[in-house]
C-alpha cells in the first residue's frame, strides 16, 4: 500500500513520500497544496481505522490535541478521512528522531543532551499544564531538527490507542523499555509523572547509548524488570557521568511515582544544576626553591632521575601535543529561532545565526545569543576536542506589555506594589485555600506564576493571592535569561521571594586608588569600592594604577540569577613594575 498511496491526494494533501512506519500506522511526507508547505501525515493503521470506539475517541481527542500549542512540540493541523484510512495531519518535521541519533552515534555529548532535554521538559510542562499527558515519552517520539530544536510527536496519541480493542503493537518491543511501573500494570490512573519516568528513561539511554535491559531479555522479563527489577546507575555504563546527572536520571525513574520529581518544571530546575565537568586548570603551583643547597652525592643522583623525568615528560609531551595537534578539530554549528541573532563567544561577536561549522577551540565556552526583541540567553558549553556540535537555541520573545485579559491578570486577586490592599486576613485565607506571594525580580525583570503574567518589567514588589499547593514562579530578565523556582505553599501562608540578576563585588586593592577595569573596559571608578553592581554573566576584573601591576591579574566571575543578594569579595595586590 506505501507505493500505491504515494501521489495519491486526499484533499489538499498530495502524498509524496513516505517518513517512517511505528505502531499505529505509516507516516508520509505530503504538501499542502493549499498552503503551500509540507505536512506529515499518520495513517491510521486500517484495523484499528475500522473500531468505531476507537474513532469516536480519537475525534474527541484530537481536538484537544490540536490545541497544544508550543515551539517544542509538532502541532496537529487536522484529521482526514479518505479511501485509504483515518489521518492525521501534523507539522512537519525535517530532521532525525533522537532514536535515529543514538543508533548513528551512541551516547551523546553532555551539553548537547542537556540542550536537548531542557527543551524537552519544557515541552511536557506545557503540555501537562493543559492537562494532556504524553503517554509514549522514548527517543522516536522525540524529532530533532538539523540544528537541534527539539520537536516532540505524538502527543496523547497512547491514550487514543490504549482505547481500541484491537491489540496492536502498543507495550511491546522498543515501547516497553520506556513505560512506567504504573503503566506496565496497567494502572488506570497513570498521571503526568508517568512522562516523567519515560523522559527519565529516555534521558539514561541518551547518556550511555543503551538501555538497561538486554537484547535477549523477553518482553515478560522487561515488564518484570520495569516493576520489581532494579536499574543500574547510568555511570555503571558511562562512569564519566556528574554525579548530579546521574541523580537525576535515578530520581527520574523510580518505581514510586510519589519519589519521581513531581513536575516537568522540577526536573527542569534539576537539570539546570547539573555541572559539566570543566577541563582541569593547571594552577600553576610555585614550587618552594629555597630549601637545602648542599652538594652531596646523594642530591647529585637525586638531580639525575629528576633531569630524566623531566626529558621523559618532555618527549611524552611533545608527542602528546603533536597528536593534539592533528586530530580533528571542533566545530559548532548555532541557530536560532528565530534566526538573525547576534552571536558572542566569550564576550566576543562572532557572526549571526544561523552559523555553521565554526572551528572552535575546544573547552569552555560561554555562548550569548542577542536579538533585538527577545531575550538575550546566555549559554555554557564544554566541547571536547574533534566533536560536531550542532546547536538550536529558541528564543523567546519579549512582551513589551503585561497580558490585559481579566482571564490572564485577575485584578481582584493581585495588587501591585507594596502590601496587598484589601488582601484577605490569614484566618480567611486559610479557609480559602489562598496563599500570599510577594515577589520581585532587582533590578528589574518579569515576573510569571503558573504561566499566567503577574508583573511587567519592574523592580517594585507584587503581591498576589495565589491558590495553596505546588507553584511555578518564573522570574525574566529582558536581558540576563531567567529563573524558575518551585515551591509548595500551604493555605495562609505568605512568601517573599526577591529573583536577583545582578550581583555585587567589592572590589580592594593594596595599594589603594586602582582604576576597576571591567570586561576589558575602564569604569572610572577607584579601589576602595564596596558594591559595584554585575549583572549575570561572566565577568573580568582587574585593577590598574600607573607605575604599578596587579600580581593576580584578570579575576574572572561568573555571576548566575540567585533568590539571595551575593556580595562577592576580590582583592588585587599591586606591586611596584
Ligand atoms: P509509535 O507508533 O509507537 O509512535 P514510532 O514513533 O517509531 O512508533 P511513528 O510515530 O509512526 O513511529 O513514526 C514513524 C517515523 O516517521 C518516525 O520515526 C519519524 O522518522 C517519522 N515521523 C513521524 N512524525 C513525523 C513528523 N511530524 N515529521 C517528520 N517525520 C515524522
Ligand atoms: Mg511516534
């Protein structure tokens, strides 16, 4: 049937070719002649097609489906009925399932899958809170575009499927490695952290490039394994994990779903901590010259190991450097959506987005994307030597006026500024349910609770009456990214929660009246300086004064958006030149 279907046109859709094939039917590349642009199309297999409990379901849900919108997730257009069965018409996709990935190359790089799953999690925290649950979270659900912008299909489609009485092959072969113990069981009240579980599977499989169960393993021992079994650590497989990574990906995936993190945002805000491992700096230790000088045999042959050691790792580095040298180099491809973004590579401009295949130094690299319009964001990157990284960065758009709609900014509940007028007594707010939340972003910056806009680019404190129970704040800076923090609030209570992205650092130097250089640039300000303010990011200070040189240096600082007020102390000690 794939052959005979292919420029065959149901409506506008002229089918062109086909994708893929899963377990509900055959995926084809069709265009949309109408408006011009091409669509994927899922053909519903014609056994589960002809179950009338299985379409009515899957009208009513598809509605619903239709009306998730996000960057992160391929959007439905449509449903068709034609000659050759039910389908359904959604966006396409031009790229890779992170299941095609991992069987090309194995485990991925860190910041690549870290890049890879924020954006995920984005994905399911949108989709969760429209209460819509995935169902089939694994590495073929998950497309990726050439620049690595996460797009993820078949949203709610399990559930559709579970519904028909004709068995396909839902819950078995690649599906069952990612189901959750709930799920396995059957259980009818499976909820969003069963997507959690999957994402967390997803995510260990992406890191070691395999799943913890074996080939030989029968679909009876994976269920068994899956309930009762216990998984190996990830770092069991790939022992240069973060430790951090590897608590995640564990927490993620415990059979308990009450252990799990809670939400998509949780697990966000636990990703985000994951440190990558940075090359290790040589500090450059002095070495004490001043102990005993004597002459005595003894030394004499002491001296000549040393000397030889010193001409072995001489010749073992040079060798070392030459490999170095001429083994691949790195590069790094960056997009953005949208494209046109300024591009920084440690402070420096290097182009616009989209770029591709920049040869890179491997190491370190803090990346800063910049487009007018948008919040600027500001990225970490290790990259090993010789790796192709490919990079999409989506951006998000800044609104220049706070939501209007009674819907989205109740008045009777939030009053800017200062205490809540006519807020309710705590007794009261203790019956209803309500608690308070006074939040600020210094020295400016948006402010968001569960999605719904409570402040405007300011630095003044809003207070909200918000439902008790778990919350979602997220604080934007226009410039500086965001942070999101969790919390659980009980009825009556009050929170104060102040979001900083800037930092202050007092900056000393011996002698006094030293200029304070910063990020190359003279801010005509003198050592002694209490709280100079610097906004996230990183930072080079030093301190000049004429006749004099500074005997550390540049100091670099890394500021991030914190919920408490960081004073950081720097001393530079000048000598004479
Ligand atoms: P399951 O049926 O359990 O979801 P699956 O994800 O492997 O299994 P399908 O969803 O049918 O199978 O997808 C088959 C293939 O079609 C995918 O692997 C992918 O390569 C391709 N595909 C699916 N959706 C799209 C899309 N929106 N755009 C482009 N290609 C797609
Ligand atoms: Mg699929």
């Amino acid at each position: 049937m794939d052959a005979i279907i292919i420029g065959k046109v149901i409506d506008n859709y002229r089918i062109t070719e086909v994708l893929g094939k899963g377990g509900m039917g055959v995926v084809y590349k069709a265009k949309d002649t109408t408006l011009d642009r091409d669509v994927a199309l899922k053909m519903m297999d014609a056994r589960l097609a002809s179950d009338e409990n299985f379409l009515k379901r899957f009208q009513s849900e598809a509605k619903a489906l239709a009306k998730l919108q996000n960057p992160n997730i391929v959007s439905i257009f449509a449903l068709r009925e034609s000659e050759f069965g039910f389908c359904i018409v959604m966006e396409y996709v031009e790229g890779n399932t992170l299941a095609d990935k991992i069987s090309e190359m194995g485990a991925l790089p860190l910041s690549r899958t870290l890049a890879i799953f924020k954006q995920l999690l984005i994905a399911l925290d949108h989709a969760h809170k429209a209460g819509i649950i995935h169902r089939d979270i694994k590495p073929s659900n998950v497309m990726l575009t050439k620049d690595d912008v996460v797009k993820v299909t078949d949203f709610g489609l399990a559930k559709i499927q579970q519904t028909s009485a004709v068995t396909m092959t839902m819950g078995t072969g690649g599906t069952l490695f990612y189901m959750s113990p709930e799920q396995v069981r059957g259980l009818a009240n499976v909820d969003q952290r069963g997507d959690i579980y999957s994402l967390g599977m997803t995510l260990y499989e992406t890191l070691t490039g395999k799943t913890p169960f074996t080939e030989s393993d029968t679909d009876f021992s994976i269920r068994q394994a899956i309930v009762e079994g216990k998984i190996p650590p990830p770092d069991r497989l790939r022992p240069d994990l973060p430790k951090d990574l590897v608590k995640v990906v564990m927490k993620a995936i415990d059979k308990d779903p009450a252990k799990r993190f809670q939400t998509a945002a949780e697990m966000w805000t636990a990703l985000e901590k994951v440190q990558i491992p940075l090359p290790v700096v040589d500090k450059g230790t002095t070495i004490d010259r001043g102990g005993s000088r004597s002459f005595d045999p003894q030394t004499k042959s002491r001296r000549m190991v040393y000397l030889a050691i010193a001409g072995v790792t001489a010749v073992v580095l040079f060798f070392a450097l030459r490999l170095w040298m001429s083994s691949p180099s790195t590069t790094l491809s960056i997009s953005s959506e949208p494209n046109g973004s300024k591009v920084f590579f440690n402070g420096d401009s290097v182009g616009m987005t989209p770029l591709t295949n920049i040869t890179v130094r491997p190491g370190n690299l803090s990346l800063r994307l910049d487009r007018e319009g948008y919040y600027t964001k500001d990225t970490a990157l290790v990259l090993t030597k010789g790796e192709n990284v490919s990079i999409g960065v989506p951006l998000r758009k800044i609104q220049t006026a706070p939501p209007e709609t009674a819907e989205n900014f109740p008045p009777a509940s939030s009053t800017k500024s200062g205490k809540a007028k006519g807020s309710q007594p705590k007794e009261q707010s203790k019956q209803t349910g309500m608690a308070t939340l006074s939040l600020r972003a210094m020295p400016t910056g948006f402010v968001t609770v569960d999605g719904t806009m409570r402040s405007g680019n300011t630095n003044q404190v809003t207070t909200v009456e918000v439902a008790s129970g778990e919350r979602t704040i997220l604080f934007e800076h226009p410039v500086y990214g965001s942070k999101i923090l969790q919390l659980t609030l009980t009825p009556g209570e009050t929170k104060t929660i102040t979001c900083y992205f800037e930092s202050y650092v007092s900056i000393q130097s011996l002698p006094v009246w030293g200029t304070i250089m910063i990020d190359g640039k003279n801010t005509d300000v003198s050592t002694p300086k209490d709280r100079y303010p610097l906004g996230v990011g990183k930072h080079r200070v030093t301190v000049t004064r004429a006749g004099y040189e500074t005997v550390e240096g540049d100091k670099e600082i890394t500021i991030m958006p914190a919920f408490k007020e960081n004073v950081y102390q720097l001393v530079f000690n000048l000598r004479k030149k």
